[in-house]
C-alpha cells in the first residue's frame, strides 16, 4: 500500500464513519485491514462489501477495471465468501458481482459523476490540505457505494444500469482521466516550443477563448480535444456497424504510427462514403494532432475506447440514444466557456412548437451548441412535412463560434439518417459576422455545401424561424474574452439598425444583442424563439430592448418559471420569449395580447397535463383573460400597453388577486411620487469623516469617534442622530436612541465665524483637511465642503435593498437619514397615519417585490 492509498483510505473511512452517525444509516460500519488499502462495509456485523482503493496515476490504478485488480479482487471475494466487491481510485468507481447465475458476464455498476477529479487528488498529494470541496466529493464517493449496499441488503443484487448510460459513464471517465494526462504534456511542450506555443495561441483567439497562460487553460483545451476525437471513433465505429459500406474494424496494434494507423480508418471512411469531409475534418486540424503529442496516452486512449465500444453495435441503437451518448460527453466545466447551456426537451419542443408551425420553415440556430434545437426542428419537421433527409438538411443551418459543438451539431444531425449522404448546413464562425449587411446594402455571402457535397455561396438571411440559446455572458465577461467585440458589434448593428444602434446601452449583455441581430436575419412574419436570462425584463439594458422588440414584433409570450431554471447546469434564472416579426410599416393590431406566462410546475409536467407541446401552444395563444390554476399562470395584456411599462417581470410574478386589486381600484389609484416628495439621503462624500458615534458626553461638548477610529470633542449642537443603516431601525417605527450613529451637520457658518466660536469643530474641520476629505470629488463640489446642506423631518424610509424584513420604516421625530435608503415626506400631512398603515401592507410590499 503506497503512502498516498493509505492517507486517502483513512480520510474516506472518517467520511464513512460521519455519515453513519445519520439516522438513515443506522446499522452500518466500516473496517479496514491492517496494511491493505481496502474498507470493508457492513450492516449489522454482516459484511456486505469490500472496497479495494487504489492510487488513480499508478499503473495498476488508473482504471478500475484493470484486468489484474480485478482477477486478484474478484479470487479474495470468492475466499471471503463475499458477493460483492468495489474498486475506486476516487475518482471512479465500480462494484462487481460474483453472485451465481451471472458467472458468464460479469455483472457491475460503474459511477465517476461527482467525484474527485485526478486534478484535485494531484494537489492534496502535494499540500496534504484536504479542502472542504474535496471532502464533499469523498461524501459522494462514499453515498454511491452505501446506496449499492443498500440495493444488496433488500434484494441481494444491484440495481440495473443501461447500456447506454453505463457507456457515457465510461467514456467520459476515458475523457477526465486522460484529459490530465494529455494537459501535462501540452503544457510541457507548450513552455519549451515557440512555435507550439504561438499556434496553440492562434487557435485560442479564433475560438475566442482566453489567451492561455497556464496548465489550467490547457487542461480545457486538452478535454475538448479528447472529446472531438473519442467522438469520431465512436462515429466511425456507429458507420461500420451500420453494413452498408466496407468500413474495416479499427485494428490498432501497438502505439507506433498510431496518428496515420487511425487518420487512414478515417480518410478509407470519407472515401467510402464519398461524404463527411465536415465532420472527420483535416489531419493537420490540431485540435487532432494534438491527441498524438505522447504516444503511450494516445494509444491507451484509443485502445480503451474500441474496447468498450466493441460491447456495443451501433446499429441497433436509436438515433437520439447516439445523440445524447455524444451531448453528456461535454465536460460541464466547459459548457461556460461562451455561456452555452444545454437546453432541457421540453424546452426546445415547446419554443420549437410556437416557430416551427408548417414543416417546411428554413430554420437558424445562431449559437446551436451541440445542435439540441437543430435536431428537434428536424425531427419536428420530418414529421410535419414528411420530408427527405437531404432536403431537411437543407432547410436547417446553425452557427457556433466554438469549433467543437459546430463538430457535434453536425454529428447529432448526420446519424439521424446514416443510410443517406449528410451535409449539415452547421457553419464555424461569428453569429455577428456571418450574413452581414454591407455598406453597398448587399449581403454577405456564405459557403456551403449542398446535397451533393458540392460547395456553394448564399445568402444568410430570410429565414422563417430562428431559435436557440444564445450565450448568458454578462458585458464584462465578454471584455475579457475580447476587449473590441462590443464595438465589432456595434459597428455591425449601425449598418444594419442605423441611428436606433447608438441607443444600445454599453452594458447590453451578449445575449440582447442576439435579439437586435435576428431581426435582420428574419423573413417578415418570421418567428423568433429564444432562451435566455431573464435580466432583460427590469435591468437598464433591458428598457432600449423592450422597445426594440415592441416596436419590431408581435410579443407573442413570455414564459418563466417559479419551479426550475431552464439551463440545468447555470446559476441564471431564464425565460422563454417568443416573438413574429411584423412587415416593414405594419400596424400592430390594437386588440393583440401578449401573454406573460408563469409555470408553477416543471414543464414537462405541464406539456404531459396538456397533452404534448402544440396543446399548450394553443392555449396559451387563445387565453383572452387571466388564467391561474395549480400549473401555470397566464397575465394576457395589450402589446400596446407595454410601451408605458419597463418592469415586465411583474406581470409574471404577480398572483391574480394582485390585478384584481388593481382593477378594483381603477382611476383612483396614486403615485407614490404625487402624494409624497422622495428623495435619496445625505451623500456626504467621506462618511468615515461625517458619521461619528459617541464616547462620552459633557456639557456642550460630546467625545465621538470616527469612521478611522480617531475620537475628538466637538460641539454638541453639530451632531444630529442619522440613520447610517437600516439595521438599525428596530420594528416600523424608527427610535432615536437606538441609532448608533451622528451625522456631523455645520450649515450656514462662515469659516472665520466657526474658528472664534467653535474651537473644537474647527480642530476637527482642519484634521479633515489634513487627511484630504476637502479634496474628494463630492466634497470639492460643495461651496463649503463640510456643508452637508439641510434635511427637513421626513416621514417614512424606502429601503434600496430588501432583505428578509418587507417594511416601510415611518418617523416620528427629527432624525437625519444617510443615502443607504430613500425617504419621503407626504404633502397631505393630515393622512399620515392612512399613508403609514397602506404602505406597511401586503400589497405594498408585493408592489415592491415586483
């Protein structure tokens, strides 16, 4: 047992030994054997399993399906008498069983989701710090092989795992764990070549990805190449278990020329079918050379791929079985590399259902991913118009500015038909620079081929429906990817939007530029289908684009949730927006509603209640009034009475008895701004200066102490109770005495009048001087810098930032406000106590909540 198995035995078996102390683990205990790097799990001193452990960049640890390991664990079960038994290096794991009656094939279970990573077992093998993040993954290591105990304890088996699954599982374990691997090696040769270092460069800036500077951003890259080139194995292999062409089994030997062993495979494959030229790519591409830059990690590689490919034919799988084997390849980490997220079905079925309406729409996905939207326009379209595999490709076309999900775009689109020729219509480039309009007004045209493999130059634009999931990526991302991308946009926009492009604000985020560029790519009463943050609905940015949108569109719905974010894996709340784009100098009609549509339940709950995604289609289009029962909620509004509105998530969030309440009290209702005068409290420019909390009173003079935690005697009648923050303010009335702070406030004083008659305020104005407050932007623009100005007696609070505590503090006595909160004071003084009470209600505070 080496040093490292041991530790990391002993910190799992404290990782087993806490969650035993759980009630739902009552029952179990763990034991390890002196001098063996195993644990061996039991219930109620019956031995249920054992685990083996092993160092995972060890030889006989880097798969837990190592032949040797297996054939030695599996001869020490039979001796134990134990039927069951693990093997993890931790950052995979699998648990065998030898049970009678399935002695021809073993029977296993295999997990690496979760787990550590080969990387963060690398840095606790060098800093011995066992992180919070790596204990957790440990806890997950530990839940997956207790809840294989608990499957053996009640039925004496384990639980059934599809091939498919069990097929993503390990291939991706083949990604992370060669990834690291493969990342050493280009980061090695990454530091000592100039020439490898400058290409790898290239590459990076035309993906638009950071300029790498460490092993890190080579371990990305390294992943992704892995995943491109498992991909065409896996494909190449689905091709010759399909019979209809003569495709050899890849036969690899031993690790010598293994680039031109397997770059033949693939050229014999593109000569075969006279078709996949996109897809296998060029043997000079480098994110393929690169997988060749070690030999040994290329040919365990490849080596480990046919093996557990060869367990499978292709053939007699589904298309979207392939599909989706290819799309839970992607490394998670990456899928924020330009903000791309995997879209659930329900969601693409359902924003297909409202664009895709005839069957034979030419269709854009502008930012297709792994082609989640395109595969669905194509299968909803082979069924609506009963179309050809060639001429669905034809009227099918994504863009990516990432090379590899263009790759498996075209891929997922291919083998929905692998007895046909495919040339997906999937193009590499730019969204922004694809189609453009030029300066002569013609439009730039673009390369592709048809259905015969020929190449041909259109134009991109009239599509009748465009959809998808453009990139979340707030405006700083997208500076420190590209410092000019916004302004390459924006000087794209100009040509295309004319003077309405210098309204953008700056801090538009990538995906509200996606909206602008769309409307030029859409033919007149085409349909507009996106996902994305739902920012857009309250934020500034969002404002300019609303009126871009009700200005160019029927705003046909909107579609947020309260139960799910639609993006599984973002940490972004998101909506669905659905637009038609009306005809140049078309009147909207007056009587036209938009309809805000809140989900109380997952989607795919909903589309099941519906009967499937065209029935909820209908109903939300044909809803006429508010609609609320326990799955959704439906607001239908005039489009034309939108335009007085800029907070739109309101008219998702708010319950019906809200608007009930609204109507009820039509004509009489009143803004806040027309019964009260608001205004924002001090701004005194160095609160470090101006806030001062008491030490120590005598007299006419009180002992305070700043914000830099000097103290000073100042003059009494200069120091006022303020309200620095809210809280502070303890129940809806605000006390005096519970305020910690004073505000220093010297109005109308002369300086030469404070020197003579105020010796202490003058000490202290002068250290402020000395410290440089006078010269601060906000107090240099004061005629006096000291001079806060006057505060009258307010009324009430509004809070800037609601936390858990929804109230409106009111004030009863003369105290002074800073600007962490807003205040008011009513112009009708004799309805104080109504204003007080109706702005502490229920309703207020759903009001301001929206």
């Amino acid at each position: 047992m080496s040093r490292i198995e041991g530790e990391l035995q002993g910190r799992l078996l404290l990782v087993f030994e806490e969650l035993f102390k759980e009630k739902k683990y009552q029952g179990y205990s763990a034991v390890i054997e002196r001098g063996r790097a195993d644990i061996t799990i039991l219930y109620k001193n019956r031995e249920v399993l054992f685990l083996e452990l092993k160092d995972p960049i060890a030889p006989d640890g880097k798969s837990v399906e190592n032949s040797r390991v297996v054939q030695r664990e599996k001869s020490r079960a039979k001796r134990l008498n134990i039927n069951y038994f693990g093997i993890t290096n931790f950052t995979e794991a699998i648990i065998y069983s030898l049970k009678k009656g399935i002695s021809q094939e073993r029977k296993e279970n295999f997990e690496n989701r979760n787990f550590p990573t080969l990387q963060e077992i690398d840095r606790y093998r060098n800093s011995g710090n066992f992180t919070n993040l790596l204990k957790n993954k440990f806890i997950n290591l530990a839940k997956w092989y207790l809840s294989k105990a608990e499957s053996i304890i009640q039925s004496d088996s384990l639980p059934q795992q599809s091939l498919d699954e069990n097929f993503i599982l390990k291939i991706k374990s083949s990604i992370n764990k060669y990834g690291y691997f493969l990342s050493t090696k280009l980061f090695e040769k990454f530091e000592h070549s100039k020439a490898f270092r400058q290409e790898i460069k290239r590459y990076f800036i035309s993906q638009q990805w950071t300029i790498p500077t460490g092993e890190q951003d080579l371990d990305n890259f390294s992943h992704i190449a892995i995943l491109v080139y498992i991909s065409k194995l896996i494909f190449y292999k689905a091709m010759q278990d399909s019979n209809r062409w003569n495709l050899e089994p890849i036969e690899i030997g031993d690790s010598e020329n293994l680039e031109e062993k397997i770059w033949n495979y693939f050229e014999n494959l593109k000569r075969e079918t006279k078709d996949f030229e996109l897809l296998i790519g060029k043997r000079e591409d480098i994110e393929f050379r690169v997988i060749f830059i070690d030999s040994e990690i290329a040919y365990q590689i490849t080596d480990e791929v046919l093996k557990n490919s060869k367990k499978y034919d292709f053939s007699k799988m589904k298309e979207d079985i392939i599909g989706r084997i290819f799309e839970e390849l992607i490394k998670p980490d990456e899928r924020h590399k330009l903000g791309q997220y995997f879209t659930s079905s329900a969601v693409v079925k359902t924003i297909n259902s409202f664009t895709i309406r005839r069957g034979n729409e030419k269709v854009l996905d502008p930012s297709c991913g792994s082609g989640a939207f395109l595969i669905s326009a194509y299968e909803r379209k082979k069924r609506l118009g009963n179309r050809d595999h060639a001429k669905l490709l034809s009227e099918i076309y994504g863009v990516d500015i990432s090379s590899y999900p263009v790759f498996l775009s075209m891929l997922n689109l291919a083998i929905r038909n692998l007895e046909e020729k495919s040339y997906p219509r999937v193009i590499h480039k730019d969204f922004f620079k694809v189609g453009i309009k030029l300066e002569s007004g013609k439009t730039s045209l673009e390369k592709i081929l048809d259905s015969d493999g020929k190449e041909q130059k259109i134009e991109f634009s009239n599509f009748d429906t465009i959809i998808g999931n453009p990139p979340y990526t707030r405006q700083e991302e997208i500076d420190s990817y590209n410092p000019n991308q916004k302004e390459q946009i924006l000087e794209i926009l100009k040509i295309e939007l004319g003077d309405f492009a210098k309204a953008i604000p700056g801090r538009t985020s990538i995906y509200g530029y996606f909206f602008y560029r769309a409307k030029m790519l859409l033919k007149d009463g085409g349909y507009l289908g996106y996902i994305t943050s739902n920012s857009w609905l309250d934020v500034d940015f969002g404002e300019v684009l609303q009126k871009f949108l009700l200005d160019n569109f029927r705003v046909i719905a909107i579609i947020d949730s309260k139960v799910e974010r639609f993006f599984h894996s973002a940490d972004v709340n998101t909506n669905i927006t659905i637009l038609q784009k009306l005809k140049v100098g078309e009147k909207l009609d007056k009587n036209f509603q938009t309809k805000f549509v809140y989900l109380k339940k997952p989607l795919l709950d909903i589309l099941e209640k519906f009967g499937g995604e065209d029935n909820f289609r209908d109903f939300v289009e044909t809803c006429k009034e508010i609609f609320e029962d326990e799955y959704i909620r439906i607001y239908p509004i005039s489009q034309l009475k939108l335009h007085n509105e800029s907070k739109w998530s309101k008219f998702l969030k708010a319950p019906k008895v809200y608007w009930d309440i609204l109507e009820r009290g039509k004509g009489k209702w009143q803004r806040l701004g027309d019964v009260a005068k608001i205004r924002r409290g001090f701004t005194t420019g160095a609160n470090e200066f101006f806030y001062l909390q008491k030490i120590e009173e005598n007299d006419d003079l009180w002992l305070m102490r700043n914000g830099i935690g000097e103290e000073y005697w100042i003059e009494k009648q200069f120091l006022k109770p303020v309200i620095k923050s809210p809280r502070e303010i303890d129940g809806y009335v605000v006390k005096p005495e519970n305020l910690k702070y004073y505000v220093l406030l010297v109005n109308g004083f002369e300086r030469r009048e404070i020197e003579e008659r105020f010796p202490n305020l003058a000490k202290y104005l002068r250290r402020g001087e000395e410290r440089g407050y006078h010269e601060r932007s906000t107090t240099r623009s004061r005629e006096r810098w000291w001079e806060l100005g006057e505060q009258e007696k307010q009324d009430f609070i509004l809070l800037r930032f609601r936390d858990k505590r929804n109230w409106t503090p009111v004030i009863e006595n003369d105290v002074k406000i800073g600007d962490v909160v807003f205040t008011g004071r009513y112009l009708d003084k004799n309805k104080k106590l109504f204003y007080d009470i109706f702005l502490n209600s229920t309703f207020t505070v759903l009001n301001l909540y929206l």
